[in-house]
C-alpha cells in the first residue's frame, strides 16, 4: 500500500467509484469513454469547447454513432453524465481524460495545438490529488517533455502531488464486437505511482488492463498499431496495382492466403486511406524520429503508395469509359459511399473526397449516394446525396463503389448498364463485362 496520502485517497476514491471523472473532447473517443465511466456509477462531466455538442448530451442526444441514444439518455437522465463548455469546473475533478483532436498541419507535422490549449486548462486548476490522463494519439514523448511541464509549472509535482499517464484509445467506429469495454487497455504512468492508478481506474470500467513501464511505451504502442496498418495497407495496395499488370484478381489471392492458419493476416486495398488516425498517426512517428536522426522509410514508402490510390482508382475510371468510347470529360460519374469506411458517417480523411476532386478536374459531372452523408462540402462543391435507385435511374456512365456499406443493393447495380467500378469488392463472386475491380 502506498504511503502517499494523495495517492492512497485518489485509489481510494476509485475503488469506491467516488471520484468524479472529466473528459475533456466529446468526440468520437471521448463520449463513449465518458459514457463508460458513468455506466459504471461514476460522476461524469465532459468539457468541450463546442457548446452545440454539450446541449445535446445535456438533452440525452448522442450524435456519435457508437453510443445508443439509450445508453445515453440513461445515465444523463440518472444524473451521471452531464456536460459543460466552462473549464473552470475542471478544478472540481479527480480524474481529468483528454481525448482532443490531433492532427497535422499541412506540412506533415503534427499539431499539438488542441492538446497544449487543453492541458492550459488543466493546469490552471490543478490540484493534489488528480489523475490527468493524456488519450489523443502522440508521438512518445509528447506526455513527458510537453504536457508535464506545463503541469509542473505551477510547482506541484507529477507522480507525487498528482498523477500523469498515457493511455491510447483503440476504438473502432462501427465495430459491432469490440468496443471501449472489451478492447484491452494499454496504460503508461511517468512514474509507478500514476501508472497503478490509471490501471486501476480502467480496470474498473473495462475487462482488460494491460500496465506498461513508461508513456513514452504507451505513446509508441498506439503508432506501431496503426504503423503496422498503414504499411500492410501500402503494400497490399501495391500488389493490387500489380496483380492488375499481370492480369490477377488480387482479391481472390488474398482470400486464399488467408486460409494459411498461421503467420498471415488479411489486409485489403481500396481507394486510400481515410479516418482520423492511420492516415495521420504514421506521420507523428516519423517527425519525432527525424528529430532523433532517424528517417522512416516505411510509413514515408507506405504513404506515397496509399496516397496515389485516388488516382489511381480515376485511372482505371477513364479505363472502364475507354471500353465504351467514352472520356470522363462530360461523363456522369456516380460515388457509391462516401464515408472513409463501411457504415460510419465519418468523412475525415475519406479518399471519396479525392476522388471526386480528381474527376471534377478532369470534366466529370460527379454526383453520390451515402444514406451516412446527406451532404458533402469539400473545396468548391456542395452536393447532396442521391437515392441509389434514383441516382441509378438515370443512368449515369460510370458507378465507383468508393465504400462499401452494408445497405446499399448491389445487386440492384448489375440491372443497369451502368459501368461498375468496384474499389471494395463489393461485387464479389458477380461477373459481368462491365465491373472493373480494383
Ligand atoms: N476516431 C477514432 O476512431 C480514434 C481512435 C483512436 C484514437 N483516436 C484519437 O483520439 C483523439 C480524439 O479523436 P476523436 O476522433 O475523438 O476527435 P473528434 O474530433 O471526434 O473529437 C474531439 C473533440 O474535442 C473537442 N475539443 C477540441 N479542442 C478542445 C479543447 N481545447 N477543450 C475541450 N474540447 C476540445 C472538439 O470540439 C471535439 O468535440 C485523437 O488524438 C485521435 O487520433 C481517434
């Protein structure tokens, strides 16, 4: 047992779930967590700067699709979960969660701008005792070089005074089997003392606590996972533009490799990379590594790869017109899904974007169908999306299924004319002369 009094009442506050939990960022990682918590009996506040968002989970709205309306209204109607734009409450905290966004600026470089402001926040009203947990995925190092110091600076002292650790969220939207319960839980402290009761309160909310010795391993944990996308992805993209040269359906090599039981995992192309994390988690690697002189030759080889995709997808767009004499300059092109992945509403990063831009440049009238996205604003054009049936009834040229949601009726694609280009291999085992996969 410890003898740190701030420590000793902090677990003790967990054990007898009497700690008030806030969770700064309501986001796509944030409510759910923040919802988790009060599920298990805890007193939730989230913090977000958008005050749109804190009124509807005050109302017992969820506008993340992940969380039920019914989880939510349950534990905001118990008094459980509330919501609030004012830092100022954060002093009132024992455990502080952030789970803001991190992006890139546009040279590749990661923006900490998000994660600095919040942590302003919580250092203006630090106090003995507190658990601060940094969620957003970082470079390793960024808990301990950026964000303690910044708590320190008012002179209490991490690890001793209050508690610092790294935990990465490896939520995945729209996964039906694993979700923030039964994902296991990597934690990092800077110190044993933050690591046992960052461990300890997750392990009262979710089945798997997994403890490792620092947060810049915790930090490097989260990268090497979505590390470890990006390069398969990159290279499994590769092959398929080879496998095309060589006249080889590249989906139905990798269905039979992946019957070898051992030693092989199934990656899948596609028309690029979308999402918040593995376009973008990669590059906070490798900034951090050209820092320590190293260069990364994978994640920088894996993103040119998954970057060309949309072109390449528009490539093979012109091709399918060529077989019917036809140009993408004047063509009508359908977008069939448009969120980055399968049944989310999720439009960060989506390569659809790309691709329509790519086609609007080259004089295609583009339009879309995504029941996820009623409308689509990117760069200069604002468009809506259209029934499929209807979109289908007029016979566009070309049909792309950019993504492949479970509603959509693709068999409904084979009773047109339309030319079918497949990025997802939606339309497997179906044949005809006019679906052109990936
Ligand atoms: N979305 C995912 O699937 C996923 C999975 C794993 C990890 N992550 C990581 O989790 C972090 C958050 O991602 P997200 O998808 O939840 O982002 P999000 O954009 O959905 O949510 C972030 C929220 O933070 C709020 N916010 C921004 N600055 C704030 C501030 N200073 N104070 C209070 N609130 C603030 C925003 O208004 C927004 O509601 C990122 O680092 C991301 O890489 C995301």
């Amino acid at each position: 047992m410890t003898s740190n009094p701030n420590h000793q009442g902090l677990l003790e506050r967990i054990r007898t779930k009497k700690a008030k939990i806030g969770v700064i960022g309501l986001g796509y990682v944030g409510l759910p967590l923040a919802v988790e918590f009060a599920r298990h009996g805890f007193d939730v506040c989230g913090f977000d700067v958008d005050e749109a968002k804190a009124s509807q989970i005050n109302a017992g709205q969820s506008y993340i699709p992940d969380v039920s309306q019914a989880d939510l209204g349950e534990v905001v109607k118990a008094g459980r979960l509330r919501a609030t734009t004012r830092m100022d409450e954060l002093a009132g905290m024992d455990v502080v969660d952030i789970c803001v966004p991190t992006p890139l600026r546009k040279t590749k470089d990661p923006d900490l701008s998000y994660v600095v402001r919040a942590v302003e926040a919580v250092a203006a009203s630090l106090t003995r005792g507190q658990l601060i947990i940094l969620e957003s995925t970082t470079y390793p190092g960024t808990t301990d070089e950026v964000v303690q110091p910044m708590l320190e600076s008012h002179g209490l002292k991490a690890d001793a005074d209050f508690f610092l650790s790294f935990s990465p969220e490896r939520v995945d939207p729209g996964n039906r089997k694993f979700n923030t319960r039964n994902i296991p839980k990597v934690v990092g402290g800077v110190g044993p003392a933050s690591t046992e009761a960052a461990a300890a309160l997750y392990a009262s909310t979710v089945d798997t606590v997994v403890q490792v010795t620092s947060t810049r391993v915790a930090e490097m944990v989260k990268l090497l996972e979505n590390t470890f996308r990006a390069v398969n992805i990159g290279m499994v993209n590769e092959l398929a533009l080879m496998c095309h040269k060589m006249d080889i359906d590249v989906w139905e090599v990798i269905d039979a490799a992946k019957t070898k039981p051992f030693g092989f995992m199934p990656f899948y192309p596609g028309p690029g990379l979308g999402g918040h994390c593995i376009p973008i988690d990669p590059y906070y690697l490798s900034w951090k590594a050209r820092q320590n002189g190293f260069e990364c030759r994978f994640i920088e080889l894996a993103g040119a790869v998954n970057s060309a995709m949309p072109d390449y997808v528009v490539e093979r767009v012109a091709e399918a017109l060529n077989t019917v004499r036809k140009s993408i300059n004047g063509s009508r092109v359908h977008l069939i899904g448009v969120a980055y992945k399968k049944d989310v509403n999720d439009m960060r990063e989506s390569p659809a974007l790309d691709v329509l831009e790519l086609l609007a440049k080259r004089g295609a009238q583009v339009t879309y169908s995504d029941p996820y996205v009623p409308e689509l604003r990117h760069g200069g054009h604002v468009l809506t999306s259209v029934d499929l049936p209807a979109a289908l009834a007029t016979r566009p040229d070309c049909a792309v299924i950019c993504t492949d949601h479970a509603v959509f009726d693709y068999d409904a694609l084979l009773t047109t004319d339309t030319l079918l280009v497949d990025t997802r291999n939606a339309l497997k085992n179906r044949q005809s002369s006019r679906i052109f996969r990936l």
